[in-house]
C-alpha cells in the first residue's frame, strides 16, 4: 500500500520511519516532508494544508492511507475532504479537531462529559475577565481561545500579571483573532503527562505515556516553546493511571463527540497535570504531539500501518493489546538559536555522518540543497532520540552524540529527563 503522511516536522518523519518497517507498505510520501524524510521516503512539494492537491495526489497515486501530522491540516479540512473521495485518513475532521483549534469548545465539551479539568470563564470583554481573575488572587491561567502556535497561553501569579495577559489578549490583541475570546482558568499544580490514544470514533487504545519540556533552556526557564525534549514513559505514571485516564478523561470526550454527531478518528491528545485531587486535562490535541512521537513510536512493536488503518476504517477491532518496548525513551530536541523567537536559517548542518548507530535522528527544519547538503529551515532542526535499559542510559547516549550535530547558533536543552534520575 501507498502511505501519505502529511507535514514537515520531526513528528512526520517519525510516522514516515514507523510506517516504512510495515509489511504492508510499499511506498512512503511526506508532503511536503524535510532533508531527513526525502532521504528515507519521498518528498511532495505540496503544504500540509493545501486540501485540493493533497486530494489530487492522494487520488491520482491511489494512496490507501493518508496520515495527519499538524494541527494545520486537520483545522483546513484536509480530513473531511480525503474521506468524501473514500480515502482512508488517520486524523480527524474540522469540526472535530475544534477540540484543538479552540478552548472555549473544548472546555464545554469537558464540562458536558464530565471531564476532570480546571475551572474556568470564557469572556470577550475585559471587565468581567479580569474580575474573574481577582476573585482568584490572580492565580490563574489566561488563554487565547484559537491557535497560537503553542504560544497563547499565560500563566500568571498575581493580579496585576493576570490583568496584564487579558488586557495583552482582548485589548492589544497580541494573538490576533486568536486572542479575541479568551479562556481565564484556576491554576493548577503538579507534574504533566503526554497521553496519545488511537481512536476510530467509539473504541479508545491508549499509547505509553510520554512526558515534553515545553521551555527553552534548562530548568524549565526562558520563553514556551513547540517542545524542547521528551521522554518515555515519564516518572509518576502507572498502568494503573493509563486505565483510569482512558475511562475518566479520554472515553467520555470520544462519546461526547459522537453524541454530539461528530465522529473522531485520529490520535486523540490529553495534556493532564497530576493534582493531588487527581489528574485533569489542561489540553486536547487532535495530533501526536511533538516531540512526544519521536519517544514514543520507537518503543511500538505493533503494526503501526495496521493500527493507523484500523482506526481510519472506524474500526479498531476488538481491543488489540499493543505490544510495546519495554526500554527506556529519550528525545532531545536541537534547535536554532533565537528560537522560539526570531532565528535565522540556512546554515549547513555538520557532523551527521559521524553519528553512531542505535541513535535515531528525526529532522524537522532541514533542506536539502543540491550542491550545499543539509542546512537549517526552522526553530527545532533535529530530534535526536535514544532508547536505554534506563532512563540514565538513553540519556546519557543522546546527550554523548547531539555535540557532534554542528550548526550556527545550535542550542539544546541538557536536563531532559533528569527528573527521572533524580527521582
Ligand atoms: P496548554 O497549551 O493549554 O497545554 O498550556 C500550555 C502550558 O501551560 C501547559 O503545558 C502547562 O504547563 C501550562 N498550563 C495550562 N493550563 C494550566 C492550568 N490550568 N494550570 C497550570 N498550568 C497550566
Ligand atoms: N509537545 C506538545 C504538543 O505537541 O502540543
């Protein structure tokens, strides 16, 4: 079968290498893809959310599979319009990957399926919003309703920086139209957790938890980003925890969908904090998550085509149990410098020839240039990913080989999954 997976990220040239090791897989496109995917699979010169050529190529190359990597493709449509031509597509629809696109939506849809989650308003004017926050001593969370590249979210730790985020929002529009709804939630605290499950609109199969590091440099300090690191499975989950999650948090937001007439076939996304009344979901995504895929794919045994199928057809089957990699997970991200904020690109990247095996190097801002070899396009470049009988051995192997990666300005953070050690 032919498979297209659609974006540019470390993430889709992670589900590009899952889905070349399956038996039943002849051939691999990523549009439009990276250096790292077009080297391994082939690179289509069409933008994840360019729906009409996506379609045409899907059709015209009779694609049996068609996976959404970013939220981009998913809010254009790119799903509902590859199901109307009969195309298989692991991912959601529009109207169902709202549970991503706004927060408003999804905290509804949380509090009418009964969803553990942290209190909140939605406002569109600043009085209100702001009276909300005093009454909480301003230990709140302030959040532009739409997209915001990760970055719409302000956490605040008194009155006068809770007035600042909505007033920044509702008022200076720092985020656009994304910012002219705004979520104001109670602030919680507590470790946070990945989860992923595969959905096919009724059964949930939920996947290893993961944990990211959101920030930019070491100890959790400097400006949000995409995701600067990632391990699997993190400190302080449990079998036990994933069952609980999948009954409290992930079922009922599947059913509410479906009884509100719309279905869900994709890889769900819950970003919970663990309480200590227990967890609660602070996110859905209507994605893997990334870096969180490039920990935990290495560690999927099963069929990844197979499952992705499954789920595209609605129809998971009877429950299957994944059969996962017992080993120990670590994905340390390289970026530009200047990331998350303004950064150059076009850079030749060194050093990936001397790279030793076992190490796993997915790419997401990197180019080929006939002539010049690889060179940076983006803020996150590489992941580098390693896989240990422990935590300290994966992370020791990946941190011993991101030094040899040499680019201009090349950064990563050095305490990914140090917490585990720790612990
Ligand atoms: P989100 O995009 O909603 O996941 O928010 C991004 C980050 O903001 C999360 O990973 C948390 O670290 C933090 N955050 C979001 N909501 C809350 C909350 N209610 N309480 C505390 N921290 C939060
Ligand atoms: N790493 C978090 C995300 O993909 O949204």
């Amino acid at each position: 079968m032919k498979i297209l997976v659609v974006g540019s990220g470390a993430r889709e040239h992670a589900l590009a290498w899952k889905c070349m090791q399956s038996v039943l897989t002849d051939r691999v496109f990523v549009a439009p893809g990276n250096g790292g995917t077009g080297g391994m699979a082939k690179n289509i010169q069409i933008p994840a959310d360019d729906v009409a050529n996506l379609v045409r190529f899907a059709k015209r190359e009779k694609v049996g599979l068609v996976v959404l990597g970013p939220e981009s493709a998913v809010a254009a449509g790119v799903g509902d319009a590859l199901r109307e031509e009969g195309i298989p597509v692991f991912g959601p629809g529009r109207q169902a990957g709202r549970i991503e696109s706004s927060k408003s939506f999804a905290k509804d849809l949380m509090r009418r399926a009964g969803i553990p989650t942290a209190e909140f308003g939605v406002f569109h004017e600043t009085g209100p919003a702001k009276a909300w926050a005093r009454e909480r001593e301003g230990r709140v969370v302030v959040k532009a309703d739409g997209l915001a590249m990760g970055k719409g979210v302000i956490v605040c730790g008194s009155v006068e920086e809770a007035e600042g985020a909505v007033d920044a929002m509702l008022v200076d529009h720092a985020f656009g139209r994304a910012g002219a709804t705004v979520v104001v939630e109670e602030r919680l605290e507590g470790p946070e957790v990945s989860l992923m499950a595969v959905t096919d609109g009724t059964r949930v199969l939920v996947l290893e938890p993961a944990r990211d590091f959101k920030r930019a440099l070491d100890g959790d300090q400097g400006p949000n980003t995409g995701g600067m690191g990632a391990y699997s499975p993190p400190t302080g989950t449990s079998a036990k925890m994933l069952t609980e999650a999948v009954s409290s948090l992930l079922e009922p937001a599947v059913r509410q969908l479906a009884e509100d007439g719309i279905e869900y076939r994709g890889l769900l996304y819950a970003g919970l904090m663990l309480t200590a009344d227990g967890p609660r979901v602070l996110e859905f995504n209507a994605r893997f998550g990334d870096p969180e895929a490039q920990v935990v794919l290495p560690r999927l045994r099963s069929d990844t085509v197979r499952l992705l199928l499954e789920s595209a057809r609605g129809d998971l089957g009877p429950v299957p149990e994944l059969d996962w990699d017992p080993r120990h997970c670590v994905g340390v991200v390289i970026a530009s410098g200047g990331y998350p904020d303004s950064f150059e690109t076009g850079f030749p990247i060194e050093g990936l020839a001397t790279i030793p095996p076992g190490i796993l190097v997915f790419h997401a801002g990197t180019r080929y240039v006939p002539g010049r070899g690889l060179v940076t396009s983006g803020g996150r470049v590489l992941t580098l990913v390693a896989l240990g009988d422990s935590v300290a051995a994966a992370r020791e192997a990946v941190l011993a080989t991101v030094g040899r990666v040499r680019f201009n300005g090349a950064f990563h953070r050095r305490d990914i999954a140090q917490e585990a050690i720790r612990a």
